[in-house]
C-alpha cells in the first residue's frame, strides 16, 4: 500500500536550534501546562507519536511503560541520550501511516507538533485508533489555520488564504494547519471522541516574548487555555479524545506486526523478521527500525 510522503528529520539538530537554542521557553512552558491538564495521573503503556528527541517524555511520569515513536533514526539516538537505556522506554523508528504496533495495545497515545507534518491526517489518526485499546485516551495538539493572526491578516489582505475554510493549508512543505472542525470531524470519523479542547500558545509573539517575563507569559496563557472549549483563535490546539467503539484487546506478549504485511512479529533482538513475508527489521542502539524500506 502506497503511504504519503514522510517529514524526516533524520540528522536533524531540532532539538537544539528550535528548542533549547531558539527562544521556544515559552511555547515548551505553555504546552507542558496543557499536558498536565489533559493527562491521567497514572497508566500502563504510553505511545509517544512523534517524539522526536524526547522534549516530553519525562511529561508522562505516570505511566510504567512510554514507547517512543519517530521516523528518525537519529532522533531517537538523541532521546536515548537524553533518557538512557532504561527498560520503561522503548524506542521505535516507524512510519505513522503503518505503526508497527497489534490492535488494541495501547492505553494511552499523545501526538504533539506532529499532526501538522501529515499529508493525510485522517489516514494518521486511525492508524492512531487502531492501536489504541477501547476507552484509551488520546492527546492531539495540532496547529490552527484559524488563530487571531491568520483572520486579521485575511481581513487586511496580508495573506491569500482564508482561515475559516474546511480544508487543510500547506503553508510550507509538509507543513499544514488545520481548521477545528475539520479535525473533529476526523476524530470522529476515527471513532475518538472530543472530551475536552484547550486553546494554548496565544502569546506567541516575537516582541512580547522579549518584553514579558516567562513565567507572566505562561501564566496569562494557562488562565486562557480553558476557553479552548469554547472557541480556538491559538495558533495551538489541544484535544483530549476517548477511543470510543469496541477494539479487541492485544493478546497476551503480543506487541509487534510486520508493517508491511500487518502478520505478529516475534521480538527477537538484534533481528525481527516476519515469518510471513520475510521481511527484517534491524535493532541497533536499542532502537527498532521498523521502517519499510525500499527493495
């Protein structure tokens, strides 16, 4: 089955010119307070989509087990680095659109500044699903076509797009912001049910981020995240949904399939190998590379 195209960041130093290094204290503080206020207190086994370096990992304390998710090879190097080699994490380069996961594993999933790198969101989102046990609950930030910024820019014709229409737009490649409703409407179709939208990030401007404490800023930010329920004008949007509709829970030891042909993969380091249609996976650095690659 052909996929979309994939946002690699392999090689990439993200998080060290974005975060620690390009002024982002504002946006990992605001966005730490809105995970704080969607996550259960405790769980089982966390899937991590879109890791990256491990930015947010230690974020889910709560839970016994977190796998770590991302195409790049190299950032998940960087998050081992970061979190070391302890059993509680498991690292995995793998492609959204076939997660190399069972049905029905997961009781938790969080996907942040990741959603906005998808060519076919809904595609992402029931892979997403599908891994997720009944009643899982699952963490979505996506980026908002229709913030203040964007309307009063389309109202004074500083841009040509029009942030109250449905579809999605690619501002740059592989780079979309979404509209709300079009990715409720997603979730729903995902069987994922809204339970609570958080609207997160709304000082994210150059100038006030230079004039204003930080802690100010996060402050004045979380007294406004709750009105995400009422309406979305951030540039950010947090969405905590419920997977709703009746999944087959994992068996038992089962964790892996083949993402190429969907059979059980048996997990045997340092080589997975599908016994249906040969393919295998290498692990290297205690990582799996379960990416499909090209023959």
């Amino acid at each position: 089955m052909n996929t979309p195209p994939v946002c690699d960041y392999e090689g990439s130093d993200y998080q060290t010119s974005f975060w620690d290094q390009g002024g982002r204290a504002y946006e990992d503080g605001v966005e730490e307070v809105a995970l704080k206020r969607l996550l259960p207190r405790t769980g089982k086994l966390m899937l991590e989509l879109g890791a990256g370096a491990g930015r947010n990992t230690h974020r889910y304390q709560g839970f016994e087990q977190v796998v770590l998710l991302d195409y790049s090879f190299t950032q998940l190097q960087q998050a081992r680095q970061r979190l070391g080699g302890s059993e509680r994490y498991r690292y995995v380069a793998a492609d959204v659109y076939k997660l190399p996961f069972v049905e029905g594993l997961f009781d938790s999933a969080t996907m942040i500044r990741t959603l906005h790198h998808m060519a076919d969101a809904r595609l992402a989102l029931a892979q997403v699903r599908r891994v997720l046990q009944s009643r899982a609950m699952f963490i979505l930030e996506f980026a908002n076509k229709r913030n203040i910024k964007s309307i009063l820019r389309y109202t004074f014709k500083r841009q040509s797009w029009n942030p109250f229409s449905p579809e999605p737009i690619e501002f740059a490649a592989l780079n979309f912001d979404f509209h709300p409703a079009t990715v409720r409407t997603w979730l729903r179709l995902c069987q994922l049910s809204v339970e609570r939208q958080l609207a997160v990030s709304h000082f994210r401007i150059p100038l006030l981020k230079r004039i204003l404490p930080l802690r100010l800023m996060v402050w004045m930010d979380a007294l406004l995240q709750p009105t995400g329920n009422l309406w979305q004008l951030s540039p950010s949007v947090f969405v905590r949904n419920r997977a709703v509709g009746e999944t087959p829970s994992a068996p038992a030891g089962a964790f892996f399939q083949c993402p190429a042909c969907g059979a059980p993969l048996a997990d045997t380091p340092p080589e997975l190998v599908c016994e249906s249609c040969g393919r295998t996976y290498p692990v290297e650095d205690g990582i799996y590379d379960l990416r499909i690659k090209e023959e």
